[in-house]
C-alpha cells in the first residue's frame, strides 16, 4: 500500500481561510465541475502518495491555518500550449492548528508527521489573534 503525503502551499493575497473560501467559489478558481482547484506549473512526482488521502495545507500570512482534501489531479493545457497540473480540492476548508511558516516558492511536500492537526469542530470559529501574539507564542512553541 502507498504512503500518504501532504502538499503546502503559498495562499497569495488571502488574509483569512474565510477569504480563500470566498475565493474559491469564484469561477476563476473552479473548474468545469465546480469543484475549486490550484492551477500549478509542476506535476508532482509523488501523485500515488497524494491521492492516497492527502491534503493541501494553506499558508496564509505567514502560518499554516487551513487544509483541504486533494481529490485528483487534472491536466490542464494553458492558452499558452505548456502542459499544468489542476490540484482539485474538497470545496470544505479545515481549519488546523496555526503554525508559523516562512515564505518559499511553488508548493512542497509536507510528511504527515510534520503536517499541524485539525483543530476542533468548536474551535474553528474562534477569532483569531493579532499576528504579533501569534508569532511571539509560535516563538516559543506554544502555537
């Protein structure tokens, strides 16, 4: 049986999950079934492991905070000819445990051990914390 592994991924110009979510019900961010997708430049290598109950991990400024369930990967031929990857996604956004991530290009496998766990059903709407509370307490490891 393959092992599962995790996408992480830049969420540019999202300030909230709640404002990805809107995003995503965009027609821009959907594809032919309605489904939200990220359209990347790169197929990845280890597609088996992230079909095999994988997710992708949404950093948005600057912490982990949310993921969703990777369905399938599409082909997409751009308007341009180049061969892209359509990562089609659960429409549900799961709120996670914040973590602080540092900028990096594309997106990156994320191991299952290192991936930050859900947070809880009653805790997905709690407000969130200004962001220099958020990074003083993931400083010292408390988030």
């Amino acid at each position: 049986m393959d092992s599962t592994i995790n996408l992480i991924k830049l969420s540019v110009g999202t300030e909230t999950p709640e404002t990805l979510a809107a995003w995503q019900t965009s027609p821009q961010a959907q594809g032919s079934d309605g489904l939200p997708r990220h359209i990347t430049r790169m197929w990845p290598r280890r597609e088996a492991e992230i079909l095999n109950g994988g997710s992708i991990f949404w950093v948005i400024k600057g912490f982990i905070q949310a993921r969703q369930k990777i369905i399938r990967l599409d082909e997409v031929i751009g308007d341009d000819g180049i061969r892209r990857c359509a990562i089609v996604l659960e429409p549900e956004i799961i709120r996670t445990s914040t973590v602080q991530k540092r900028p990096f290009q594309g997106w990156r496998y994320l191991n299952i051990a290192d991936s930050p766990p859900d947070l809880p059903k009653q805790r997905a709407d709690d407000d969130e914390l200004p962001q220099e509370l958020e990074i003083a307490l993931a400083d010292i490891g408390l988030i």
